[in-house]
C-alpha cells in the first residue's frame, strides 16, 4: 500500500487520527470545557491555535476530542454493516431458493429506505445519541453492502471447487466462511472503507438535524454545527471542522481501493509471483527442478516456432 501516493496519503491520515484519538482522552491543548467570554470567536492565535467558537472555546482541543467520537462511530458502523451485510449474502447465496428470493426481494425493499429517515425514526424512542447514527448507518450500509457483495459471491459458489466441497460433505455455513467470504474480500473492504467514510459524514449531517450525537458529547458534526450559522462572518471557524472531515473521509475512500489493490491477487502482480514463487520453492528440489526444465523447454519451443513463421506471430 505505501508504493502508491493514496496508500501513502490514506495511511498517514488514519495514523494521525489514532493518535490523536488516543492523545484527546488524555490531553488537549485547551480543557473542551474550559471558555472565554473575552475570546469569543477569536482568529487564530498563540493561545488558541486554531481560534475559538461562539463559547469561546479552543477549536482545536474540540475537534481532538471529538475525533474519539468519530472514530467509535466509524468503527461501530463499519462492524455492524459488516456483520448485517455477510449474513444477508449467506442468505442469498443460499441453496434454499424460497430463503433466498425472499431475503433478496427485502433487501431491495429496504435498501430505498434513506439513512436519515431511519435515524429519525430511532430518534424518537431513543433520542438523540450515538446508538442512533451507529444503527442507522449500521443497517443502511449493511443492505447496500449486501446488494453489491452478492455478485461476487455467486460466482464463487458456481466455482469447481465449492461444488467439489459441497459433494464432499462440507456444510454450507463452513463453505461460506472458507471459501466464499475469501473471494469477496476485495470488494468488501471497498465498501467497508466507503461506509466508513460515510458514517463520518452521516454523523455530521445527523447532528445537525438535532438526532445524532448529543450536545454534551465532542464530535467533528458538533464543531460544523456550532460554527456554520456564522459562516460568513466567521469563515475560519467552519474552514477546520470541514477541512478534518474532507481529509479524513478522502482518505478512508482510498484506503480500501490501496488495500484491494494490495491483497487482491487479480491487480496486484507483485503478490502474484510471490504466491507462485512459494508454490515452486515447496515442491521437492527434483520436481523444481524439473519444472524449470519443462519451462525452459517450453520457452525453447516457442522461440523456435516465432523464428520459423517469420516472427510474424
């Protein structure tokens, strides 16, 4: 992943935000709770880095400690997708056609269901909270994860050697875990890395609407919400919120087209001779042996036969 410049960019930024994830529960620059009426939407400065709100709060020292909330909403969301998303593809991969039409008609029932009309409709037993942008993203991201998974998983349970392990006894969940969910993993973590970036952005819509993460809580949705009302008085103090949430979600977009790229045998040719490269060096020294005689001899024979048809073909 590090060869490639969005690799790069990609892991840098979710390393800096770990870190400062981890840092915020323990430091920031300025107490989140700590204001001055006398600093009330100042401009950057020594003493406030990156400027203060309307409550005359440090701007930085929120968005460190609303990181944490960010990232446990990230990775909250991305689990339950991934978890909704691979039981519903066993589902309707499933040999049992009545299971699976009926699961694959109801995924393309709910999957119009938008994710913020879902949020609202948790809002009202649950108020607003993290459980509701979890759950809701959790679920839309799951069916949408479903939907594009199933492709990929169908041409696997065609494949020689699921059938071969199906007539051999092997039972379906024990197929779908070794042979099936392997074959999809490239395009799951595409959209693993996609929810993911979207949640971010979800939270911070949802926390405008008044249904996301509570005003007692620190979060990148927070610090827009607070700011945006003034933003043509104040533009700096919407520029950094928006600027943390641009860089992050590019770079979760990214990371998972870096990881396909990396562990996905199809475009990554480097991981391709090395798998080929161990395959030959466990055989036994006389059948290695062997086998680079057969490819010598082969590569003699196809010289030998574009020499004699002219090196037209």
């Amino acid at each position: 992943m590090w060869r490639k410049a969005s690799g790069r960019y990609s892991l840098i930024v979710l390393a800096i935000w770990i870190l400062v994830s981890l840092v915020s529960r323990f430091w920031t620059p300025v107490p989140i709770w700590t204001t001055d009426g006398y600093r009330i939407w100042q401009a950057p400065s020594r003493a406030h880095l990156l400027g203060a709100d309307g409550t005359g709060a440090d701007i930085l020292s929120w968005l460190m400690a609303g990181s944490a909330t960010n990232l446990a909403i990230s990775l909250l969301a991305v689990i339950l997708s991934g978890v909704l998303g691979l039981l519903l593809v066993m589902a309707m991969v499933s040999r049992r056609s009545g299971v699976s039409q009926t699961v694959v008609v109801l995924v393309d029932a709910l999957i119009s269901l938008p994710t913020v009309l879902l949020a609202l409709i948790l809002a009202v037993p649950l108020g607003p909270s993290i459980a509701v942008v979890v759950v809701a993203c959790g679920f839309g991201y799951g069916l949408n994860l479903a939907r594009i998974v199933r492709p990929q998983a169908l041409l696997a349970e065609e494949s020689d050697y699921v059938q071969s392990a199906r007539h051999s006894g092997v039972g379906s969940f024990r197929i779908f875990c070794t042979h099936l969910v392997p074959n999809v993993v490239p395009v799951l973590c595409v959209q693993l890395s996609m929810s993911a970036g979207t949640s971010v952005l979800a939270e911070a819509g949802l926390t405008y609407l008044g249904v996301g993460v509570p005003s007692g809580l620190p979060s990148w949705g927070h610090s827009l919400t607070t700011s945006v009302k003034f933003i043509n008085v104040f533009p700096l103090t919407v520029l950094w919120p928006g600027l943390v949430v641009t860089m992050v979600v590019v770079a979760l977009n990214l990371f998972g087209d870096a990881l396909r790229d990396a562990i996905d045998p199809v475009t990554n040719p480097t991981l391709r001779a090395a798998v080929a490269a161990a395959g030959r060096s466990a055989l036994p020294s006389a059948e290695r042996q062997e086998m680079s005689a057969q490819l010598d001899d082969s590569g003699r024979h196809v010289e030998n036969a574009i020499h004699a048809g002219g090196g037209g073909q």
